[in-house]
C-alpha cells in the first residue's frame, strides 16, 4: 500500500530529508509546509521535494510587501508548485489580527489563481470566512487541512470540491470521525501535521486504518483512494495507483 502526509513541518526537523527518506521505505509520501520564507528557504537549500510555501496566519502581522513578492516570484519561476501553510485562525491568542490576516490571506490565493497552484488553508475557527473568501477565487486545487468545521461547513466545502485533511486525532476524537463518516472519500486526504501532539508521518497507516473501519471499506482501498487524492491535487502523475 501506498500512503500520503499532505501536511508535514518537516522544517522542524534537524535532518528533514533523512525523515523523507526513512518515510519513503515505509511507503510514506510527504507534502512538507512552511510557515515563512525561512522555513521555506531551509527546506529548500535541503533539496525536500514536495515543497510548499507559505505564510501561517500566525505571522500575517509580520508579513510586508517583499515577503509576498518572494512567494510570488517563487512559483513565477517554477521554483515551487505548492502553496501552504497559508490561510486563517481565529484562536484567541490570534484574532485581533483577523484584518491583517484576511489581507494576506486573499494576496496569496490571487497568486495561487495566477499560476494555477494548489493551496494547503489553516481555518481553525475561521471556516466560514475561509470559504467565503476561496469563493471569489478559482484554478487551484483546495486542501483544508485538519478540518474541524461543522457538518455544514463540511458540506459547503465537499461542494465546492475541497480536499479535507485528517489528522491522528481521529484516533480519539468523536467528531472528526463523525466529519470522516460525512466525507466521501474522493475528498479527504491524511496528513499528520507533524510534530504536533508528537505526531509523525509514521502515525499515517493508523489514519488510514481508522478511516477504513469508520466507512466499512478496506485498508487498501482507502490507501489507494486517498494517495489518487494526493497525486490530485498535487497535479502529479503516479505508477502507484493501481497497486
């Protein structure tokens, strides 16, 4: 079987490729975020494939004209094809710069519409904003990673053929197994946000174990639904798919 980490910090990580390789025997694919230019800068002078850059919502504040240029010239110049980690949170410690946020959030998928490029969205209690906004926007592929909104919210998203990321805590938490029930497998993807909780790519299979328990359908099937996800919205093509 073939699995996915569609959002993985591997930046974090002192030694990011090794991580990749040791996950790549295991069968593991990872999409590695970043959450500013030096994260992005890092993983890229590491030579990590699956490469998206981004701005987490958490530093909107800090973010100024030639930091959006940066990104901007980036996927001009095919350097990268992925956008994220990028997008909206609404948590206390971050909503008096909901304003700001919006404004970058809005001048990063003007570029991501520009060239086409699929984005990787932070919507922690700011899911309804985060597709109200996507809607005026169009040509790229939407993940909402590790999606906690309502069944409601999940319902405007599958509509609008967003991607739902699934992260571990499906092992212990009553609705995110209720949003898994409610997602149809052609839109979800697994994802271990990694290092947070300590989770890891390796926590990836048990995701995918527990998917396939709640929908009643097997292991492998969910793998190879959930990697043809992957491949997807990543734009890729891949001899795994009929594995």
């Amino acid at each position: 079987m073939r699995f996915c980490d569609a959002h993985c910090h591997t930046h974090v990580y002192t030694n990011p490729k090794d991580l990749i390789r040791y996950c790549e025997k295991s069968g593991i694919e990872i999409l590695s975020v970043t959450n500013d230019k030096e994260s992005y800068k890092y993983c890229k002078n590491k030579g990590i494939p699956n490469l998206a850059i981004g701005i987490h919502p958490d530093i909107a504040p800090k973010i100024n004209e030639k930091d959006l240029e940066f990104i901007e010239n980036e996927i001009k110049n095919d350097s990268c094809h992925l956008i994220g980690e990028i997008g909206l949170d609404y948590s206390p410690k971050n909503i008096s710069s909901r304003n700001r946020q919006i404004e970058v959030f809005k001048i990063i998928l003007e570029i991501a519409e520009k060239y086409r490029t699929p984005v990787n969205v932070h919507s922690y209690r700011a899911v309804k904003d985060v597709i109200e906004i996507l809607d005026s926007y169009k040509n790229f592929h939407v993940l909402l990673h590790w999606f906690t909104g309502s069944l409601t919210e999940l319902r405007m998203a599958i509509d609008r053929g967003y991607l739902v990321g699934v992260t571990p805590s499906i092992l212990k938490s009553k609705n995110v197994r209720k949003i898994v029930l409610n997602t149809p497998i052609e839109n979800i993807l697994t994802e271990s946000d990694s290092p947070v909780n300590k989770w890891t790519p390796l926590d990836i299979p048990k995701v995918v174990a527990k998917i396939a328990e709640i929908k009643k359908i097997s292991m492998k099937n969910v793998s190879n639904a959930v990697y043809n996800n992957f491949i997807r919205y990543t734009k890729r093509k891949s001899s795994y798919l009929n594995e």
